[in-house]
C-alpha cells in the first residue's frame, strides 16, 4: 500500500541542520515503512541561494539515508505558506520488496508486490547549452533506467516535467509556449505510440524556476502469472470526470493519480463564461467537486477503503491563496494540502489540483 506524507521543517541552528533533522525525524516516524520517493520544495529568495541549498539537501540525504536513499527531487517552488522548505514524501509498507538502486550515480526505488514491480524514477535533471539538448538528456536516462529494469516508456503511468522559466509566478511571456513546444517535440521523439497500449501517462506540465529541466516519473510493470489469472479491473467509469484527469497503473494496486483540468477552452468564450474563466473561486470549487465525486466513485467502483492521500494546489497569483486555503479546508477537511505558486502553462487556469486516491 502507498502511504504520502507532507512535512514541515524541524528546529536548527542552520539551513543543512534543518534538512538533517527533518530527514531523521520522518526516518523515526516512519520507521516500519520504506521511504521510497522524497520531494523536497524549497521556497529559495533567490537562485543563487538555492544552488547552494540543492548542494546541501543532496548531501544531507546521503548523510542521512546511506544505502537506502529514496528516489529523489530538490525543487526551486515558491510556497504559499512561507515555509523554508517542505517535504513530500511516499512510503511503501512491508508487503512490496523494495531495491533501492544507482545508474550513473542516478538513485531510483522498484517495489515488487505480487501485482508486479513499481518503478519511482526521482527527478532526473540536466542543463545543457539548449532546452533540445537537455531534454534528450533527460530522456535518454530515463530511457536506461527503464531498460534496466525491463520496461519502456508504455509502463510509466504518471509523469511531472518541470520546464525551466526565467518567468515569476505571477507573469507569463510567450517564450514558456516556445519551450514547451521544444520539449513536446523530443518527448514525442520517445513516446512511440505503439508502446502505450494502455493510454499515455498523466503528465503535468510545470514551470521551473531554474536553468535546469527535471523529469520524473512513476512506472509499473505488472507480473505476467497474476494479470493472467487476475481479471482486470474494468476503468472504464473514470472517463465520466469530465472536469478531471485520471489514470492508475494496469493490473496494479488500486491507486487513482489525478489532475483537474482546465474549466474553460482558450477559443470561442461568451462574455459570462471570460468571467467565470477568471473567477478564482469558481474554478476552485468547480476542481473540488470533480474531485469529491472522483473520490465517492472509486470508493463504490473499486475499494470502500480508499482515501484521497495528498492535494497539491497550484495558485496563479499568491494572494488567492488564503480564498483556496479556506475553499479546500471546508471541502476537504484533515486532507494533507500543500499550496504552491505557480504558473500553469494554460492562460485560462488560475489553479490546478492534482493527488493520489489509494
């Protein structure tokens, strides 16, 4: 079974002490599960400041999780609380074997369950001279990683790109749909259509306040005895979302990822619907609905027991963040939320909500 944690920074005298007792305090909390996926946001004033810090967390996992360090992502994310840095983190009990593994000094985690083996890739990230030239980068390892574990890019069912941007949270410029475009066509390069028998992933497209790209990616293999013996589950229910996406790994644990969607199409608007196109509260509400009925749907289709894990909610322009805040606590009560400022690729979309439902 999947497990998600969101964490805040523990006390310190230092910014690498901070991170060492963070990573010691969930390594005790957590100590009878497997620490399989670390996402570390770190809410920098400024990029030069945050080389530094990615410097120092990357270390301070070495340090501190020695031969079992999780896949992993240090991320330059403005946090709408003001957090210094937050942590979210996957976890895997007792019932999956997990390897913790290196392929060119890259760290990546596969479970094996008796449903098959889950690949987590952690944030695998290049800068070179281009956006062409790193995404191939970017693809080519995660294409040997793959490899190694005898996989292609059709088992990858949820994937995050973080797409360098000069842009500040609250502008965007022209040259975000330019890069996006440069990426879009080395992706598609490695996505041959033959091999997604079963849908493309569900992928999330993020602006990264960086030089550098990341990708990073959850695949899963299932094992051929059992998806022979195992009926597959019917899915076909998913598609009635319409506000929603979502997608969950063939012959695997009953696990939903999703992300909302934008309410509105950029072409042919009214009058009315340009305004509930910039109403922060309509949209808001309009996300949290698709993603009750999301919920209350996968517990009668597949699982009672299924429970929304996480939410991460995207914000457009930071002073709507207290209006979100209070929208998806009264929707959502003691869902583990992280708000982040960010600028969805979509001009239409003010906020952006995406979870695990396991």
């Amino acid at each position: 079974m999947r497990f998600v944690k969101i964490v805040e920074p523990d006390d310190g005298d230092t910014f690498e002490m901070r991170v060492k007792n963070t990573f010691n305090s969930l390594l005790k909390e957590d100590k009878d599960k497997h620490i399989v996926n670390l996402e570390i946001l770190v809410n920098s004033a400024h990029i030069e400041s945050f080389n530094d810090e990615y410097d120092c967390i990357r270390e301070a996992i070495k340090t501190v999780f020695k031969n079992k360090i999780p896949a992993s992502s240090i991320l330059y994310t403005p946090i709408c609380n003001g957090s210094e840095f937050t942590i979210h983190y996957q976890m895997c009990d007792n019932n999956e074997v997990i390897e913790y593994k290196t392929l060119l000094t890259h760290h990546y985690v596969t479970a094996k369950s008796k449903t098959g083996t889950t690949l987590f890739s952690g944030g695998i990230s290049f800068n070179e001279d281009s956006l062409l030239f790193s995404a191939q980068r970017c693809f080519d390892l995660a294409e040997q990683i793959l490899m190694a574990e005898d996989m292609n890019f059709g088992h990858i069912y949820r994937q995050w790109n973080y797409i360098p941007s000069t842009n500040q949270p609250s502008v965007q410029k022209q040259s975000n749909n330019d890069e996006l475009s440069v990426f879009d066509e080395i992706q598609d390069f490695y996505y041959e259509e033959a091999l997604f028998i079963n849908g493309k992933p569900l992928s999330n497209n993020i602006n990264h306040f960086n030089d550098t790209l990341f990708i990073n990616y959850i695949a899963f293999a299932a094992d051929e005895k059992n998806s022979k013996t195992d009926g597959k589950l019917d899915i076909s229910w998913l598609n009635n979302h319409t506000g929603i996406k979502v997608q969950r790994p063939i012959s695997g644990t009953p696990e939903l990822w999703f992300s909302t969607l934008p309410t509105l199409s950029v072409a042919s608007k009214s009058k009315n619907e340009q305004l509930h196109g910039q109403d922060i509260e309509k949209q808001t509400i309009h996300s949290l609905k698709s993603i009750v009925e999301l919920m209350n749907a996968s517990q009668t289709q597949i699982n009672s027991e299924l429970t929304l894990r996480f939410l991460k909610v995207s914000i457009k322009q930071g002073q709507n963040y207290k209006k979100v805040e209070e929208l998806v606590n009264s929707s959502l009560p003691q869902i583990q939320t992280l708000f982040v400022n960010c600028v969805p690729n979509n001009p239409t979309l003010l906020v952006e909500m995406e979870g695990l439902i396991s």
